[in-house]
C-alpha cells in the first residue's frame, strides 16, 4: 500500500473516531473522550480477521449490522475485561467466542441478553440498540461521502478501519457505563527536589 493511501486511511481513522465520540458525548453516551484498553485493542487486532470474514458478506444486504455487530463486540469485551480478564485474557479470537454461542445474526441480541444482562425487549434494550444503530448510521455515512469505489482493496480497508473505530467506540460506551472515567492527577513538585 502506498504512502499516501495509509495517510488517507489514518486520517479517515481520526475523523470518523471524532465523529462518533462527539456524537455519542451529545448523546450523553461518552463524555468527550475515547476510554481505551491497551489488551481489548490487541484482541480486536487478534479477532478483526474473524469478524471480517462474518462481516464482508453482510455489507451488500445488511450494511448496517455489517457495521454495527463490531461496536457488540466492544462492548462485550469490555465487559469480560471488567468482570474477569484473568480468566478471558487468554482467548485468542474475542470475536470467535462472543459469536459462538449463537451467530453472527444473533450477535446483538446475545451480547445485549448474555453479557450486558439487559433483558431483549425492555426499554433499556431499545436504548442500547438505538445508539448502537445511530453510531453505525454515522459510520456508514461517512463511508458513503467517502466516494470509494465499491468493492475495491480501498472499500476493504476503509471498512477495516471502520469497525475498527466501532469496536473502540463499544468498549468506551460499556466502560463509561460501568463507571470508568478519566481523571486527572495532579502532582505536586517539591521545588526543594529540583537541583
């Protein structure tokens, strides 16, 4: 791939990670920063091959859910990170055993039911599925302005990055709602210990 089409794709990345942070902070969703976990980032690098292989052939007839079932991922993920990362640390494709249980369709409804212990049908079922389904509106808006040829190695890859940015978007959603923020720290300097 040539310089220029990796710059492209990095800064297509940055964009469309500002805009979906943005717009889940309007949403009240996140509160204007990305949570990140170093080891879930390394699973998704682990699993995207996976995921990509569910998710490619979804794009024609369901390019919403093609989109949308990686945010699933992250949030179940960060959700296995937060409950017991000793024990899931070790599967290999995070992708693989969120999707086992019951497909790639059914992904959304067994991580909302399974994970997230959100009952399918409840008002807190529709509000997860709603912002999950806003956030992938987003995402594939983006794509569409892009004007990438259809089916080309750069569709691919944009697309690769796309559910990338979504994966992460999921794990700071289940984070924050699991009470992670961001805090500051200040440090005091002792000005005696500066020589």
């Amino acid at each position: 791939m040539e310089n220029t089409q990796k710059e492209y794709l990095a800064d297509y990345e940055t964009r469309l990670r500002e805009l979906l942070v943005e717009s889940l902070s309007s949403a009240s969703h996140l509160d204007g920063q990305l949570l990140t976990v170093e080891e879930l980032n390394e699973k998704w690098h682990a699993a995207a091959p996976s995921y990509m292989a569910d998710a490619v052939p979804q794009i024609a007839g369901y390019p919403l859910a093609a989109v949308a079932w990686a945010m699933y991922v992250g949030m179940g993920s960060a959700l296995l990170w937060d409950k017991d990362w000793n024990r899931h640390s070790a599967v290999e494709d995070w992708y693989k055993m969120l999707a086992s249980p019951r497909g790639f369709d059914c992904l959304d409804e067994y991580v909302t039911e399974s994970l997230l212990a959100v009952p399918l049908g409840s008002d807190e079922a529709r509000r997860i599925e709603d912002m999950v389904r806003s956030t992938a509106e987003s995402a594939l808006s983006m794509i569409r302005k892009e004007h990438i040829e259809a089916q080309s190695a750069m569709a691919f890859h944009v697309f690769a990055r796309t559910v990338k940015v979504m994966f992460e978007v999921g794990v700071a959603v289940e984070l924050r709602r699991l009470g992670y923020k961001y805090v500051r720290v200040q440090t005091e300097i002792d000005p005696s210990r500066i020589a």
